[in-house]
C-alpha cells in the first residue's frame, strides 16, 4: 500500500476489509503516510499472517501517543512479524511544542511492549525524534521476548534538550 499525498482517497478507503485471501503471500509491506493514523484503519480490520517485515517510513512527527496506538495494532495485523521500522520525516517542520513532548514524554518500553509477544522478531528499529527512557530491566524484557534479535535501533537521534536519566549497561 503506497499513501500518495495528492490523493486523499487512499487514506480515506484505507479501512476496507481485504477479501479472503488477499495479499496471503504478502510478506513486506513499506507504508508511507501522512500520520500513523492514517494507516490504523488498514491495520485494524486486516490480517496479514505472512507479512514478515513491515515499514512505516516518512511519517510526520507525532506525539508518542499516536505511535503507540499503531504499535498496539501490530500483532494482531502481521502475528509472524520479523522485522519492524518505522521512521519519521526529516524534512517536516516540527512544531516547538512537539519538541518539547520528545523531551518530557519520552519512548519507553511501554510505548512498543505490546509487541514483544511477536516473538520472531529479528529486527526493530525506531527512526523517531523521540528521547528514549529504558533501563537495564527493559533490555532483559527485550531480550527475552525477541531471542533472535540481530538488530536493534532505538531513537538514535532525539530532537531537543537532553535528558539526564539512567542508561541501560548494556
């Protein structure tokens, strides 16, 4: 599925249900999207069961919130997931209270723990201006739910003043 921002049709019938068997052999699936709501109705009335690696890329700069409520989806939408990316446009402006959010709200373990029940995930990354708060308990969670894991990237670059809190040891 390809979001073409001069055609707003695309967003607007990303809530049809696939037919049986539709994409069944589908296993990559690059979403680029306004928003992550854009793409929640798509993925909260289909199944995608051998969809193994799945990208949102280009998304605008959004509350942590909002990345949430796409991570809570995933699951259910691609069970047998292996690899998920998700991105954020470099290129949009990001308003000064958005920044500020990065800071004061930032990625936890929370923000992605509904999917470590996929447990054959291999790859994670997540491309956000976000800060990121985990510690070393979070990592252990991580590495227990995803046993083969090769690559992990998490907000390598976040947006506004630094936060002084705890690292994981790694």
């Amino acid at each position: 599925m390809y979001y073409d921002p001069n055609n707003i049709g695309s967003v607007i019938k990303a809530d049809v249900q696939l037919q049986d068997h539709a994409f069944s052999a589908l296993r990559t699936l690059s979403i680029n999207a306004d928003s992550h709501q854009a793409v929640l109705p798509f993925l909260s009335c289909n199944t995608l069961t051998n969809l193994r690696k799945l990208r949102a890329d280009k998304i605008a700069v959004e509350t942590e919130d909002a990345f949430r409520s796409l991570i809570l989806l995933i699951p259910s939408f691609a069970p047998n997931l292996v690899e998920f990316v998700s991105s954020y446009n470099p290129v949009t402006e990001i308003d000064d209270t958005l920044i500020s959010d990065f800071s004061d709200k930032p990625i936890s373990l929370d923000t992605f723990r509904a999917l470590l029940p996929c447990h054959k995930i291999e790859r994670f990354e997540l491309k956000l201006p976000h800060h990121l708060l985990i510690d070393d308990s979070d990592v252990e969670k991580i590495a227990s739910a995803w046993p083969n894991l090769k690559r992990i990237g998490l907000c390598p670059s976040p947006l506004g003043p630094r936060r002084r809190t705890k690292k994981p040891t790694f």
